[in-house]
C-alpha cells in the first residue's frame, strides 16, 4: 500500500541547492544526483590514488573499469577533501539529452559559486540556441572558477548522444587553469581520447590501478567482519584479481562461515566472483531477499516508493540494508534517497528475472504509478516502458511530448516519439502519431509529419479517431498542403474541439490567422494573430507566439504602420533572443523583419547580419510549414533587393519559384513573388559609388532623403545633429549635380544606390 502523499518525498526542486544570495535556478534538477555519494565509516581509503589525481595537471581524466572496481569510492574521497572544489553529476540516461547534463552542471556549480542570471537563462531556453548562446555563457562561467574547478561526470559511459559528447568536449575547452573533468564509467565515452593522450592533457586510470593491494584487502575484509590471515587475503586477491566488489562479498560470506577452518574457508573462495556474488545472496534472510531482488528495479529508491511498489509497507527495510552492508548507497545527506551499487542491482535483477520473473512486470507498473501520483511523469515513462506498458506510457507521451518539447529538450522528445515509429504501434496509438507529426512538422521534415499523420487519420476506432480530430486538424492547419480554404476549414474544426489548456489551441489560432492572410483579409488575420500570441505566452508556446508577433509586424508594414511594424519585429526578434529560440527555423520571420527594420533606419551591416542569419535557419529550406517558408523567403528577397544584391535576391527568387511549384495553394504570397520577379528583372545595374563620389556618411544619408522624415527626424534616427544632415545632403546634391531632395532621390534610384517613394521608408528608410 503506497504512502500519503504528504509522507512522498520529490526528487526535483529548483531551490534545494539554492544559497543565500545566489539567483533562483529557472529550471528543474533531480537535486540527488548532484552530490557526491556519502563516504561509509569502514571504506578503505585509497590514499595513494587520491594523491596521484591530485597531483596531475591534465585538464581530462578518466578513471574506467568494470562494475565493483571502486570508481565511484576513489572520486568520492578525493571530492571529500576539497568539496567547495567539485561539480559532481551522476549521470543517468537522461542527462544523454545534453540539455539536461548542461542544467544539472550549471545547478551543480551554482551550489559551490553563484552563476550569473544570463548564464541560467539562457540554460532554461530550447537546445537549438544551445551552440550559440547556452553553451558559450556557461563556458565563459566555468573559465572564470578561481581556485580551479573539477567537474565529476559519474557512470559517464551512459553518455552516448553527439550532443551531449560534444557539450562535453566544448566545456573541458573553457575549463578555468587548474580545473579538470573526471570521467568515472564502465566504459569510456566516445571523445578523443586518442588526441587527448597524444597532447598531455589525459590523465587515466584503469582497473589495474583500481584492484586492491593484499593490504587494502585486508583492511576492507577486516571492516566487513571477516578475519582471514595476510595468507588468506593475498590467495583472495590472486583469485578475484583484485576486484573490490568481489572481495567484500567473499567477506561477508566468510563472516557468516567463521565456524569453518580456515583452510576450508580459503578454499571456498577459489570459486569465481558469480559464485561468490550468489553465495552472499544465499545467505541473506528471505525477508531481505525477496526486498532486495524486487526493487532491483528501481533506479532510485525511498521508503514510500518501495513500499508501494513491494505494497507490503517493507520502505523502511532501507536503513536496515544500509546499516548492514555497502551496496546501498545515499543519494542525499538526509539519507531519503537511495540506489544500489551497480553491480549488485545487476545481480539482484538477474536473480528477480531467474527466480521471478513474473513479478518484473507488476513491478515496474507500481513504480510507474507512484511516480505520475508524484508528478514525476518522466519517471513513471521510464517505468512504463519496461513494463512494456505501452498504453500507459503513449497516455504520458502524449501529456508531457509538446512541453518538453517547448522547454527545449529535442532530443528526448524525439526519443519517446521513435519508441512508437513502427506501423501497428502508430495505428494502437494515433495520438502519439498526432504528437509526432506536430513535431517532424515544427523541425522541418515533411516526409515524416505527412507519413505520421496518415497514420493517425486512418486509426481504426471511431471514438478515438473523433477525439483525435481537433489535433489533426491543427496539424493539418499548420502544414497548409491543401489549399487555403482548407486550411482555414481545419483551423476552424481544430477550435472548435480545443479545450483552452490544450497545447494544440495556439497553433491552431495561428493556422487561421495565416489563412486569412492568405486570402489577403489582414484585418481579420491581425486580431486572430493577437490572440495566438497572447495564448501562446499563456501555454508557454512561445515558437508560435513568436511567429504570431513576427505576422502582425508583416502586416502592419502592409499597410504602412511603419512604427508599429518596427515595434513588433524587435518585440518577436527580443522575445526569441530572450527564450533562446532564435536558432529555431520559426524564429525566421522574426528574424528577417528585424532585418527590414534594420534597413529602415539605415544600418546597413545589421540588416546584413539579420537577413543571413535568417537564411541560416533553413539550412534544407524544409517546406513543411510552406507558408511561413516562404514569406521568410520573400521578406528576405526584399531586403537584398533594398540592399541591391543581385545575386543573392536572384538565388532567393530561385529558391521562391522552386517551392511554388512544389506548393502552388499559397493564395496572395504568389502574388507577392510575382511582384518581386519584376522587381529582381527591373533592377538597375548597380551604379558605382566611387564614380558618384558618395562618402560612406553620404551613402547611409541617401534612402532618408526619399522618406517624409525631415532632416532633424533623420539626424535623430542616425544619432547625428540636424546641421550634420544637412551639410550631408547638400554634399551629395553638388556631387549628383542637382539643386533639389527629390532630384537626388531620383538620380540615386538611376545609380541603384536608393528606391523611391513608399518602397524607400519601407525598405531602407
């Protein structure tokens, strides 16, 4: 029978490593897997080794060896002496989303020196800004640790997603002089470790390293009760090779068996350590066995979740064990939490699977049960899926897939979607099929959304497949393959069956605002796209409620609101670079109306910036979201157009023809290319500024001269006096040769160094 839930501990706080004055961590850590295990009274010191990590100036170290060698034991000492020193993590398997390994190390040196607010933020934020913002800024902290920081990446092996292994080797760059990164696993992860050798800068220690001496042996028999002779112990450790997991259970076999003479005893533990290990387990009472064996499941462990998972109210056989042996190890100093040493929950799950194996099921279900009744709905994912609880864990999929897809964890999202990727799994649970098209869709791979959602739209059950339509139709809405009146049909049937906490309501707000901008009603679309914006602020889909701002911006330079335009382009560009979602291709438009605002005022090299980094975020220029494809296509074509770059506005245009034919049913945007088509043949040569004898001053002067703006307006928009405008203005009329603003303007548009009229204030300024 499971606890209270006042009597349930949580694991994940934003405040237990908190201090006096240090900035409130903005997002979540498992706070237990960010301290260093607590050192028993009786465990060998291994003062040697300890001296010899200290006393290497390599920036990498690894300590690698099978389970039971001590690994995690020897880094725990060395971190005991200088704790104020070590950034500890043990890692798990979601720490192979590097979003979460960067959280837990920026949570884990924020306990030990306060991080600034910046470098926390920009961790909260999705993992496409990771490269560019996140992972800089934590770098830069890391450099800056005086005294010398080590940072402990516990059961590294688990470590094996390229991001998370190159998050890795970008931080061991900005290590401050004097820190190092200690990589503790079975195994050693996949970096260069070959190139860290070669150059100096790895410091390794292996198995070999890690085997007791027949001395430290005898300390550690002597600790587990076991009194063997120096002759004894040396045979012991010849047999078992050192391996300190199996010499302490030859210990405590031997202490049961003290009856026995010792030659009998020496030669029982000639058996190999599997005999060994099950000879410990033998001996144990079956009370404590049958604990043991069935929450080998658990990857973690308190009171009240073992007493629901075993449901005989046994959660306090945990002091017990840990007071009895050392294959319980504490995860916090409150002694809450719990886990088994590795090698001994290998063992006792292969005992639980020979000897009852039927129970491993019901098992992990419970597990999976406390933890959604806790709020751990990742957990109980995990539980789920190796009870091969299918249907449990499609229902926390598809609760938790679009906001932790939001919080920037990519990577895992994805995960959990490619575990249903079969087609039967597809067709038993279309929702998640729903949920994976959404999000195929949103990354850009047309093939993949189309193909999810043919699945999900042929799910055989008439009740699901009903319930399931409001989704469908959002997805639909948002792809716009077929047609615009379709996809404000769909948009509108979306809507209509949207609760209004779903995540699914303000990308549907946004399908139906772009429809109407696609039959060029933009008043109507103006006030739909408010709405997208605020319930995506709401819902904290913040992707969309970029896009939203981002439309209203388009549409408010449509009509000529040039303020308001430049208004909202900055508030959506800001809002992206504040959540760090502007390496996201839907940050795109945002990015590319700041690059029109940018021309507006005259800043020449901003727009450029702007207008290139926008580009980059379509690398494949993936179609499905055509829409928004292209109006970030065209809204980049018109800035290289006002910055007269034939080549790239003529690469563009390409680029526009070619998803046109690909996406015909694109209402007034084809108009729109149509009009830029002309504008690309009509443009003129590019005049030489040199001829014309234009300063650099003079050139950045000329598209106000074709602006309503008067010359102190323009002298505050380049943050010059009005004199200075006007002794400009005047030195480019005497070098054009005319006597007037308007003739200059003309002969500047002749040079293709200006456009004239409205399209000057829209493009350039």
């Amino acid at each position: 029978m499971s606890a209270a839930p006042a009597r349930q501990p949580k694991r994940t706080t934003t405040r237990t490593l908190r201090r006096p004055g240090h900035v409130a961590l903005p997002f979540d850590v498992v706070a237990s897997k960010l301290h260093a295990p607590v050192l028993r009274s009786g465990t060998v010191a291994r003062t040697g080794l300890v001296n010899r990590l200290r006393a290497s100036h390599a920036p990498v170290m690894t300590v690698t060896a099978p389970a039971g060698y001590g690994k995690t034991t020897l880094v725990a000492q060395w971190t005991a002496r200088h704790p104020d020193r070590f950034a500890w993590i043990s890692v798990d398997e979601r720490d192979d989303d590097a979003v979460v390994l960067l959280r837990e190390l920026a949570a884990a040196v924020h306990a030990l020196a306060p991080l600034e607010r910046s470098v926390l933020e920009a961790l909260a934020a999705p993992s496409p800004s990771m490269w560019a913002s996140a992972l800089p800024r934590l770098g830069a902290a890391l450099s800056e640790f005086e005294g010398g920081l080590v940072v402990v990446l516990d059961d590294a092996h688990r470590l094996r997603s390229r991001e998370s292994l190159q998050a890795v080797m970008t931080l061991t760059d900005h290590l401050s002089p004097g820190s190092v990164l200690v990589l503790a696993g079975r195994a050693t992860p996949d970096l260069p470790i070959a190139e860290l050798r070669a150059a100096g800068r790895l410091f390794e220690v292996g198995a070999e390293d890690l085997a007791l001496t027949p001395r430290e042996a005898k300390l550690l028999l002597g600790g587990a009760g076991a009194n063997l002779t120096l002759a004894e112990t040396t045979e012991l450790v010849s047999q078992c090779e050192g391996w300190p997991a199996a010499l302490y259970l030859a210990a405590l076999a031997a202490r049961e068996d003290e009856q026995r003479p010792p030659r009998k005893r020496a030669r029982r533990h000639r058996y190999a350590a599997d005999y060994l290990r099950k000879e410990y387990l033998s001996r144990l009472q079956p009370e404590a066995l049958r604990f043991l064996r069935r929450t080998s499941v658990l990857d973690v462990m308190c009171d009240a979740l073992c007493s629901a998972v075993l449901q005989d109210g046994s959660g306090t056989e945990l002091a017990t064990i840990e007071r009895s042996n050392l294959f319980l190890i504490p995860l916090d100093r409150e002694r809450v939490w719990y886990r088994y040493h590795h090698l001994f929950r290998d063992l006792l799950r292969r005992e639980l699977a020979d000897k009852e194996p039927e129970l491993m099921t019901p098992l992990h279900r419970r597990a999976a049960v406390w933890y959604e009744r806790n709020g751990d709905l990742e957990s109980a994912l995990g539980h789920a899926r190796a009870a091969n609880d299918l249907d449990h864990a499609a229902r926390i999929v598809t609760t938790i897939a679009l906001p932790v897809y939001y919080s920037g964890r990519v990577g895992t999202v994805e995960r959990w979607i490619a575990d249903f990727d079969e087609p039967e799994l597809l067709a038993r649970y279309p929702d998640v099929a729903v949920h994976g098209s959404l999000i195929h869709a949103l990354r850009g791979r047309p093939d993949e959304a189309e193909r999810l959602l043919e699945s999900a739209e042929a799910a055989p059950d008439r009740r699901v497949a009903a319930a399931l339509q409001p989704w469908i139709a959002t997805v639909r809405a948002t792809m716009g393959t077929r047609g615009v009146y379709q996809m404000i049909a769909d948009a509108e049937r979306a809507l209509a069956g949207l609760p209004r906490e779903s995540q699914f309501r303000p990308s549907a707000l946004l399908a139906l605002g772009m429809g109407y901008v696609l039959l060029g009603q933009n008043e109507r679309a103006d006030a739909i796209f408010a709405s997208a914006a605020s319930e995506g602020g709401r819902l904290g889909a913040t992707a969309t409620q970029i896009v939203a701002i981002s439309e209203r911006s388009l549409l408010a330079s449509a009509r000529e609101d040039h303020s308001a335009a430049g208004t909202l382009a900055v508030e959506a560009r800001e809002l992206a670079e504040e959540s760090h979602l502007d390496r996201y291709t839907t940050s795109s438009l945002a990015i590319a109306a700041s690059g029109r605002e940018s021309l507006r005022h005259g800043r020449w090299e901003e727009a450029r910036v702007h207008l290139a980094k926008a580009r980059r975020l379509w690398p494949a220029r993936a179609h499905s979201l055509p829409w928004l494809t292209l109006q970030t296509l065209i809204e980049e074509t018109r800035g290289y157009l006002a910055l007269r770059d034939t080549e790239k506005a003529t690469s563009l245009l390409n680029e526009i023809r070619a998803l046109l034919r690909e996406r015909p049913y694109v209402g007034v945007l084809a108009d729109e290319a149509r009009c830029l088509e002309r504008e690309v043949e009509n443009m003129p040569h590019r005049g030489d500024a040199a001829d014309a004898g234009l300063t650099a001053a003079e050139l950045r002067l000329l598209p106000y001269l074709a602006t309503h703006l008067s010359f102190r307006e323009i002298g505050d928009e380049l943050f010059v006096s009005r004199n200075t405008v006007k002794t400009q203005a005047i030195s480019i009329y005497r070098k054009f040769g005319v006597s007037s603003r308007s003739e200059a303007i003309e002969r500047g548009v002749a040079l293709g160094l200006a456009m004239s009229g409205s399209d000057a204030f829209i493009h350039a300024g």
